[in-house]
C-alpha cells in the first residue's frame, strides 16, 4: 500500500496480521524443528495465503500441507511444488484435477479406504509415475484414518497390489488432545498418539511397503513436546498466529499474530457491550473443557479475561463493566479468535500490519478453494 496509515484506521470488521510476530512464530517452529532433526510441513490451512507459504519455506520447511485440493492448487499456481493434501479425495473429478497437479508440483494425498483407491487406480491408469499416497491413522481424534491394525493390514497389500498408486508412508493428527485436561495429559495422549502412529509405520515396513514418512502434528501438543522417536515430520498449522485455544494451552498469549478489529457500536444498558463483528467476522465455535477452551468466541486483546460472550450474525456482545469504563461507542478492538482457522477463511484479505502501520493487504487467495 502506498499511503501508509494506521490499522485503527481501516473499516471495520477486518482481519489484522501482525507480521512481526507471524515471522517470529514461523522462525520458532522452524528451529524447533530443525533441532530435532524433523521435517516442517506447515499446514496453510490456517493463513490460507501464499505469502506466508513463501515465508515459512524460506525459513526452511520441507514442503507445504494442504487441507483441500483446491487449496493446492493456490500454492501451486504461486510456485510452491512440494505439497501434501492431509485428507482423503472422493470423486473422479477431483482425481483428475490432482492429476493435472501432478504434472506441475510433487503433490501426495491421504488415504484411509479402499474406495479411494480404485478411483486413483482408474484415473492414474495413463500415467508414468504412479500417484504417491499416506494412510491416514485414526489415534483418538475418533475423525477419519484407519482405525485398526487389521484394516491397516488390508488396506497396505492393496496398494502394494496397485499399479498405479504407491505408498509413502503414514500420517496422524493428535487432535484429541486439545481437550486433555492439563497439559501433562495432553503430552501423555500424544505420546501414545505417536507410538501409535509409528507403529503403523513398523507394520508399513514389515508388510515390504517403502515409506520415507511418518507424519504427526497438533499445536498445543508441539509446543509442549521435546522428543518425537520414530517421528520424521512435523505438520502443523496455527502455531503461525495463535488464537485463544493455543494461548491458553500456553497460557500466554504474547504470539498472537492475527486479531480482528471491530468498532463499539453499542453499550444499551448495564455492562453490555456491542461490537459490528458476528458470526460472519468471527466463528461461532468455541471449545468449553480442556487445555484449548477457550471461554466465549473471542477475547480482547491486552484484556484477554474478557470475552465475547454472545455472537449473532452482525453482532458481538460483551458483559463487562470493566470493557464499559474503558471504552465508549465509536472505539476500536482489536478480538483474538477463539479459532483462527476459520475465522481466517471470512476474508478475502488480510491487513498486514507493523508496528502501528499498515504495510499492506494480502489476497486470502484460497478462500472459497475448499473443494
């Protein structure tokens, strides 16, 4: 942007990253990583951006992972080529528009069933090189992968019956322990998380297949985690910006990087509080137990006891008398995301911020690309 001005200046709502802390957080994982001796594959779920992609890969990650294929396709139109959809495709369409990828980035996708398999099979049929595959392992998230040992048995020799697919390895998410009661709980549930996960690599091995990967990730579990045995990467995601699940996992929140601004639009009676930022500026999803709660849909920054309580469609509402002897109707907020996710996916664009200063606006370029 060439006329520089402060974010407090932009209408409201919008989504703010402070670049300084996003460069830090990406610096921070990437050297975690790099100590142990792990590949990073950050998932751009989160910031859905190619600008950030770029920057966690010159810091050093191994690769990029994806939620969805359209989501590849993004980074793979800016010039990102080592990607990893970490979901299961359906649809023959989809199969081919991955093909098509192939022939212009190193793209491997998740598997976890025998349906997938033959739609692969019959798609790839006309390629030289055959389409590179992870099973997906269930380890308590109770979401999608292969949920037992048998299954995993069955699904391995078919693949290794195909002629067009090729296994490469496994990969599992740890989501489950972001409702671990503390945080020593939530180590212990990654842990068996892990074990798990390696063991379905060993089992891998034994049944001939040749796998470079075994892939894990969740943020809080991460964070709190120094040794990863039998682990080759590392593939997670919100660590880039935080939000106030992971912050509270932390019990800090110094590395949120993305808020939303809103304005004080009304303050009615009592201590309320209302803000023009609902359910289409912020999510209304929230977790109420565990390490990750986070209390409410949002909290305000530098005040972060305090949260939005109620989300309607174009409004926030706050009770607290605190919040209503600091402001008055016409001032600006700035609320951390109780999930950053897919809050970030509400925007077309993102304000990236410095300082004080707006540095410029950044295309959330893979904002409707969840197909």
């Amino acid at each position: 942007m060439t006329d520089l001005r402060s974010p407090y200046d932009l209408p409201t709502p919008c989504l703010l990253i402070d670049r300084d802390l996003a460069l830090a957080n990406i610096r921070m994982m990437q050297q975690k990583a790099d100590a142990l001796g792990l590949r990073l594959r950050p998932h751009i779920k989160t910031h859905r951006m190619p600008w950030f992609a770029k920057r966690q890969l010159e810091a050093g990650a191994c690769g990029l992972a994806c939620a969805k294929l359209g989501e590849a396709e993004v980074m793979a139109d800016n010039g990102m080529t080592d990607l990893f959809i970490a979901n299961e495709l359906i649809g023959l369409d989809k199969y081919e528009r991955l093909r098509a990828l192939t022939h212009r980035a190193h793209v491997r996708v998740g598997i976890d069933n025998e349906y997938q398999l033959r739609q692969m099979e019959q798609v790839f049929a006309g390629e030289e090189k055959p389409l590179e595959v992870l099973i997906e392992y269930e380890v308590g998230e109770m979401r999608s992968g292969v949920a037992s040992e048998e299954r995993l048995i069955e699904l391995v020799r078919a693949i290794s019956d195909a002629k067009h697919v090729v296994l490469k390895g496994v990969f599992s998410h740890e989501g489950h322990t972001y409702r671990a009661e503390t945080a020593v709980d939530c180590v212990r549930q990654a842990e068996e998380a892990h074990r798990k996960t390696v063991r379905a690599a060993d089992i891998m091995r034994e049944l001939g297949a040749k796998i470079d990967t075994v892939s894990i990730g969740a943020t809080p579990s991460v964070m709190q985690m120094d040794a990863f045995p039998g682990i080759t990467e590392l593939r997670i995601g919100t660590y880039i910006f935080f939000d106030v699940g992971q912050s509270r996992a932390m019990g800090d929140f110094s590395r949120c990087a993305a808020t939303v601004l809103a304005s004080v639009i009304s303050q009615p009676e009592g201590d309320r509080t209302v803000l023009d930022a609902g359910a289409k500026a912020l999510v209304s999803q929230n977790r109420p137990t565990g390490i990750c709660s986070t209390k409410g849909f949002g909290a305000v920054k530098g005040a972060e006891h305090i949260n939005i309580e109620t989300l309607y469609d174009e409004h926030a509402v706050l009770n607290s008398h605190e919040l209503l002897t600091r402001t008055r109707v016409g001032d600006k907020l700035e609320i951390i995301p109780s999930h950053i996710c897919p809050t970030v996916n509400l925007y077309d664009e993102a304000y990236l911020v410095s300082q004080g200063e707006v540095l410029q606006k950044l295309p959330i370029a893979c904002r409707g690309r969840s197909v």
